[in-house]
C-alpha cells in the first residue's frame, strides 16, 4: 500500500524533471504527504499533460454521494481495476502523481506491536511519478468541485515484500520512458525494482 509520500524537490525542478509548467506554483511546498489528510500534491493528468496541477488524494468516484469514500481510495489494485466501480469510470482518466519517495513499514512481531519505519526512494532519490487514476467530482450541495486522484499499486518486489512484509504491496513506479505512454493510454512499465531502502529514526 501506499499512505505516505516525499517531495522534497522545489517546483522549478519538478518543471525541469517532467517538463511541464506548474499553474499555479503558489500552492506548492515541498513536504512529506500523509494521505489521510487528503492532502493536495503535485499530479500531471491525461487531459492536460503539459501542466502540472494540485490534486488532493483519495480518489472520489462522479456517482459518490458525499466525501466519505475516500477513506478507502487512496490505493487502487491494479489487478482489479477494471472490477471496482470506484475505480472503473475512472481507467480513461490517468495521471502521473509527482513524488521522490514514500513510506512504508515493517512489521517486527507476529501480534503487529512493533513496527520500523522505511523511506524508500530511486538511487539519488530522483524525482518520480506514481501511476495514477483521477476524478473531477462535484458536490451536490454547494456546487464545489474536487479534483482526486488514487495510487495504483501492485504485489510487492523482493525488497517490499521484506518490508511491507504483511499485505506485500507497493505503489507502481513508472519508468521515465512510459510516463507520457502512460497518459496517452499506453501500458504500464514500471521501475520498482530500481528501489532503495533507508530507514528512517
């Protein structure tokens, strides 16, 4: 899974890296992202893929009452993408989510009390991009819009699988190569196995 992620580079070298031109840069600081916070991160989405924008995390499907739903739509499987209807309407609406690491945990006893933390991140901790589903939703009531995204993930690598070493998953990386093929409705290609692990205090 994937609840926390690392952005530690400024918007121009996240201009340079994924050449597109943020909007509006003043919303962006560089952070560590906590998804249960929903907070807005940098995303680059398939209908604007010039541009880098601010999407906030966990996923709220066009037909989604109210916000509720995205507790459990910060990840989506990619093994079953096409069968979840929060995630179905969205397979045409792709992004790349703009990240240089993210957190995982290790479980060290059986009873789960005991746990250590990990950043992984690619060798000099480059910057990459996450695959990603977005939406626009529309609150009902006030007319508000949300623009979401989720984080695909897929079964963990020989070092996640030590690592988040209980549900063994891990976000899906993509090569730099394959991000625009990505957006323009291409396969995935990933780089997950180009990871570096370093604990975290």
């Amino acid at each position: 899974m994937c609840f926390r992620t690392k952005n530690s580079k400024t918007f121009n070298q996240l201009e340079d890296r994924f050449k597109a031109r943020f909007l509006t840069p003043e919303w962006y600081t560089p952070d560590v992202f906590n998804a249960f916070t929903f907070p807005v991160t940098p995303v680059i989405t398939n209908d604007r893929n010039d541009v880098i924008q601010g999407f906030s995390w966990g996923l709220i499907p066009y037909w989604a009452k109210d916000t509720n739903i995205r507790k459990s739509t910060f990840n989506a499987r990619l093994e079953t993408l096409a069968q979840k209807p929060s995630f179905k309407p969205s397979l045409l609406k792709r992004c790349l989510v703009l990240a240089d690491g993210f957190y995982e945990w290790k479980w060290l006893d059986p009873k789960g009390k005991s746990k250590q933390k990990y950043l992984l991140t690619l060798p000099e901790e480059e910057s990459f991009a996450f695959a990603g589903l977005w939406n626009s939703w529309t609150d009902r009531n006030t007319g508000e819009i949300l623009n979401t995204y989720t984080i695909i993930t897929t079964a963990a690598n020989e070092l996640m699988s030590e690592i988040h070493n209980t549900k063994k998953r891990m976000p899906v990386i993509m090569t730099p190569k394959a991000e625009k093929d990505w957006l323009s409705g291409g396969e995935l290609v990933m780089q997950n196995d180009h990871l570096e692990g370093v604990v975290c205090e």
